[in-house]
C-alpha cells in the first residue's frame, strides 16, 4: 500500500534507477547557489555603486534580474511538466552561469542591468524545477520533514555568502560574488543529470508564447512606473497615467489568453482552490516585504550607521539562519496543528520584524537590525515552507510543475514589484529631502555614490545631508514594509480551517 502511494505521489520517476541521495544533494546545491546569490549580492551592492557609480539605478540591479525570473518561471514550469525536470533544469542552470560570467566583466551600472537581465532569464529554472523535483522523489509525509535538509541550505549560505560577499569587496573584487556561482551551478547540473531518470510521455504539446509576451511587458511596464515614479515623472503625470493603462490592457490580455490557450502558461484553474489562491497573494506581499529588507538594509548599516560591508552582509545572515530553522519547524508543526495555524504563527513574525525595522535608527547599531532580520526571516520560513507542501500536495505529477512554479511567481513578482515600488520611494523621498536641505550644495540622488563609499572624503555638513537624507527615506521603505506584514497575516486569516490531503 505504501509503495503504491509513492508511486502515484511521485508519477513518472524511474525510482529503480533514480538515487535519491545524490539527486537531493544536487537540489541542496542548487538551492545554496540560489541563497548565495541572494545574500551575496545585496551585501556587495554598495562596493558595486562605489566604483561604477550610478545609485539612482540602484533598484534595477534587483529588478532587472527579478522580472525575467517572475516571467520565465511560469515557463519553465510548464516545460518541466512537458519535457520533464532534466533537461529545463540543465537549460535553466547554463544560461544563469552565462549571465553570471557577463555580469563580473560589467563595467557600467547599465551593462550590469542588461546581464542581469540574462542571468535572471537562467534563474526562473533553479529554484522551482528543483523545488518540483523534491516534490517528485518525496511523499507528503517525507516532504515536511525533508524541509530540514533543504533549510540548513539557507543557514549555511547565510553565513558563507556575507562573510564571503564581504571578503571578495574588501580583499579580491565584486565581481567574484558572480563568478562564485560557475563551480556550484555545473556541479548542480551534473548530480541531476547522473542521478535522477525520468520516464516521459511523447506528447504534441504547445506552448503559450503569447502569454509569456503579455505578461513580460505588463510588468516591465509597471515596473517601469513604480521605480521612476515620482523621480522623472509627477505620479500624477500623463506618462504615468499612459504606461498604468497599457500595463493593464496587457494584462487583460494576459487572462483573456489564459481561458483560450490549449496549454497555457498559467492555469486559471488553480486559482479556484481557495487554499493556493490565498496562499499564493500571500507569497506576493511577503515577496514585497523580503525584498525591502534584503535590499535595502545593507545601504542603510553602511550608509546611515557607517558600519562595513562585513558587519552589513551579517545583518540579513541573521534572517537567512531564521528562515531554515522555522522551515525545519514548519514541517513538524504542519503535521499535528495544520497548514493554517502554522501560517498563522509565521504572519505573527513577519509582523513583529517589520515592526522592528519601522522603529529602527543610527543609534541602535547593527544588533537591532538582526534581530528584525531574525523575526523576518522566521516569519518567511513558517509560511513558505506551508505554502509549499500544501500546494503540492494538492495536485497530481502533471501540474506539479507548474503549481509550484505559479507559487515562487507570486513571491517573484512581489519581489520585482517591491524592489520597484521600494526602489521608487527611496528614490522620491531622497530626492525630495536633498533638494530642501541642500543649501546650494548642488546634491542629488546620486551624491549618495560617495556615501557607500569608505575611501571618500565627505565633509561633515555634506555627509550629514546625505546620511539624513537616507535615513528618512529607508523610513519610509520600512513602514510600507511593516503595512505589507498587515496585510499578509489578514490574507493568511482567511485561509480555509480544513487542510489539504
């Protein structure tokens, strides 16, 4: 009776062949790969901006990277269902590794942009084919206990990517936090592609282009507003105005293709089920939220407290070692109280963080910020690891692809629209308070370069603007941080008492 419960559970896994061993191992790597990138990259960000300049584009080192990842994760998991999860995943891992080398030899903000760009066309395949593949090899049961290996990914990348993102700023060059991910991501490839076998159906199959199109410049389009809003343009102005419009006849267009595509991109279906739909808005507001801290706490450590890179990189370790021990937590928890209580308990952290950062000053020091990473990253775990188990527990092998797949690009698409929602208020707001204080000094958004820069030499009412300046903007960001929490522990009320079998 069990074996034919994993058989069903996992659907077209040669389990005679497959190792499961060395095919979670590759998963975790790919995984650590993925959580080095994250942490690794937001701690450099500031050494990056000090050498090549260009702080108003700050934002779009995240979201450059962030909209081909939300775009293309729906694709890749609607292929891994048709093709299978090899050849997506080997696909997805070569041209992230290609992005990855461009962007070390990036020698302007702008050729930074478009490699990243390329790099995150590669990483919409990471994270959720090898999500998808956990979901494959394991059984419910096996998954929520699983979810203890494959967080202790992000607790080691938590304190290896600062420590060596702060290393590779103040000893060797930025660019390696890019050309760290070569050996991982070719070491990754090879354990799928030896130790996990397939058995695929040949099917005439299509593929839903015109969706993928749709979707790609809505939001390009409001990714567009959010961040220059405010900045270039008057939020009331008529490009703003213009761009909303399109952005949202696009996106019309988008659902209408849905209903009509034979296979398409995104089944409308799934969002019927009252548990992946609410979990699923969820992932996109605390996505928002995790990106305005992961983001933006490094520049305010070494922009406001004048800490260094190191001690920056070590204030998000703190919410990269919460979220694995609450997901191994999680996966206990959801098996004796339920997928709704632990969500619950997870929007109480999420709360609590950000309530932390909303009363976080220069004064408190750098402990204060990892403790609020701590409870965010707590409040991460306990949900996603929920979402997760529960979404694919409620579908069979065929839609495991691509259930997954819409989940992470919710939490994807909050993360791009954070990083340009955040990235625009920072923007306004910096702005804004530099032409009022300036007094002739002719400062701009810009003139925050040399802030993040240790070696420059700002004199004392020049550097106080600016760090003043900054502080109240990050302020800002925080606070509509800290309303995102509210309204995640609201939707997360709402989730149906009877759980998923």
């Amino acid at each position: 009776m069990k074996e034919a419960l994993i058989e069903k559970d996992r659907g077209k896994l040669d389990h005679k062949e497959t190792k499961r061993p060395f095919v979670l191992a590759a998963v975790m790597l790919a995984m650590f790969m993925a959580a080095v990138e994250a942490t690794i990259v937001s701690t450099a960000m500031p050494a990056i901006v000090a050498e090549i300049g260009g702080f108003s584009k700050y934002s779009w080192i995240f979201s450059s990277y962030l909209l081909m990842n939300s775009v293309t994760i729906l694709i890749y998991g609607k292929l891994a269902d048709l093709f299978g999860r090899k050849p997506i995943f080997a696909f997805g891992i070569i041209i992230f590794l290609i992005g990855s080398v461009l962007c070390g030899l990036a020698d302007s903000m702008e050729t930074l942009i478009i490699y990243r760009f390329i790099q995150g066309i590669g990483a919409g395949a990471v994270m959720p084919v090898a999500t998808t593949i956990v979901g494959d090899i394991y059984t419910v049961e096996e998954r929520a206990k699983i979810q203890g290996y494959l967080s202790s990914v992000w607790g080691i990348s938590a304190i290896i990517g600062p420590v060596l993102g702060g290393l590779f700023v103040e000893y060797i060059s930025w660019k390696f936090v890019f050309w760290v991910n070569v050996p991982l991501g070719i070491l990754s490839m090879a354990g799928i592609g030896l130790f996990l076998n397939e058995r695929i159906d040949k099917k005439k199959s299509s593929i839903d282009y015109a969706g993928a199109m749709f979707m790609l410049i809505a939001i390009s389009l409001l990714m567009i507003v959010l961040v220059e809003g405010g900045v270039r343009w008057s939020w009331t102005s008529w490009e703003v105005a213009a761009l909303l419009a399109v952005a949202c006849c696009f996106f019309i267009l988008f659902i209408f293709q849905e209903n009509r595509a034979d296979d398409p991109m995104m089944p409308l279906s799934l969002w019927k089920n009252r548990s992946i739909l609410l979990a699923n808005v969820t992932s996109l507001t605390t996505g928002m939220m995790l990106m305005g801290i992961s983001t933006f706490l490094p520049t305010f450590v070494q922009g406001v407290m004048g800490k260094s890179a190191m001690v920056a990189g070590f204030t998000l370790t703190t919410m990269s070692i919460g979220w694995p021990i609450a997901s191994t937590v999680a996966g206990r928890i959801y098996l004796k109280a339920g997928f709704r209580a632990t969500s619950i308990l997870g929007g109480i952290f999420l709360l609590a963080g950000s309530l932390v950062f909303v009363m976080l000053s220069a004064d408190d020091g750098p402990v204060h910020a990892m403790i609020g990473s701590f409870l965010l990253g707590v409040g991460m775990g306990l949900t996603s690891t929920s979402f997760i188990v529960s979404i694919q527990s409620a579908v069979d092998w065929k839609e495991r692809g691509i259930a997954t797949a819409t989940n992470m690009f919710m939490r994807n698409l909050g993360n791009t629209v954070g990083a340009a929602l955040l990235g625009g208020i920072l923007n306004s707001k910096l702005q804004t308070y530099l032409e009022e204080h300036s007094a002739g000094k002719n400062l701009n958004i810009d003139s925050a370069n040399n802030l993040l820069n240790p070696e420059s030499d700002l004199s004392g009412p020049i550097k106080e603007v600016l760090e003043s300046g900054l502080s109240i903007a990050l302020h800002h960001v925080y606070f509509v941080v800290f309303l995102l929490a509210i309204l995640s522990i609201l939707f997360i009320f709402f989730l149906p008492k009877r759980e998923l079998k």
